[in-house]
C-alpha cells in the first residue's frame, strides 16, 4: 500500500535514476532526462508532453555506456514528469548520440 491510500500495482520495481535521453516524437527531438525507470517504462522531465497514446522513440543513455533505444508510448502525464510504456526496441539515432554542448545546455534550461 503506498500513501494516497492505493494498491501499488507495479509489476517491476523502478529506480530513480537521472539519465540523458532523446525523445523522437512527430519528427521533433527533445534532449530530455529519466527520472525513474523500469523493465517496462520510464518517467523523463518533460515541460510539454506528447498526447496520450502517441508513439515514441527513447534513446537512453546510462552512465554505464550501454545505450538502450525503445519505442515507446506515452502512457501518463504527472506533475513532475511523463510516464512512457516500453512497446519494442528500435535502432539506434543514425547521428551521434554523444551529447554536444549545446545539446547539455539546452537539458539544463528545460529543468
């Protein structure tokens, strides 16, 4: 049970974990962070979500190097982020997925 009260009814346990990550979504790319993850899905700090059901491509990258590239959908928008479902995997980005220094500054003005 968690506070409000409801049955927690994830089936994998997240971890709170501030990774970068690309958003690919109706042709636009976002540079965007985790703010938890899962088996399943992750929730990134977005200022503007994508509508509900709309697919996605996510590009992560953990500090670990293992970059991981899903399609996704967008499953719930929360106060401090948006939940996406993990549907499939997809390629990697064709360019560079390293992060340039504009591309870290524009992360840190969209937190």
């Amino acid at each position: 049970m968690i506070a409000t009260g409801r049955v927690e009814q994830r089936r994998y346990p997240r971890r709170q974990v501030s990774w970068p990550v690309i958003l690919e979504a109706d042709g636009q790319v976002c540079y965007v962070e985790t703010l938890d993850f899962s088996a399943r899905g992750a929730k990134l700090r977005l200022r503007i979500a994508p509508p509900l059901g709309s697919p996605v491509l996510l590009h992560f990258m953990p500090d670990d190097g293992d970059e991981l590239h899903v399609e996704a959908l967008t499953w719930r928008v929360d106060p401090d982020g948006v939940a996406f479902f993990f549907i499939g995997r997809c390629a990697p980005r064709e360019a560079e997925t390293q992060w340039t220094e504009a591309e870290a500054a524009e992360v840190a003005l969209a937190l």
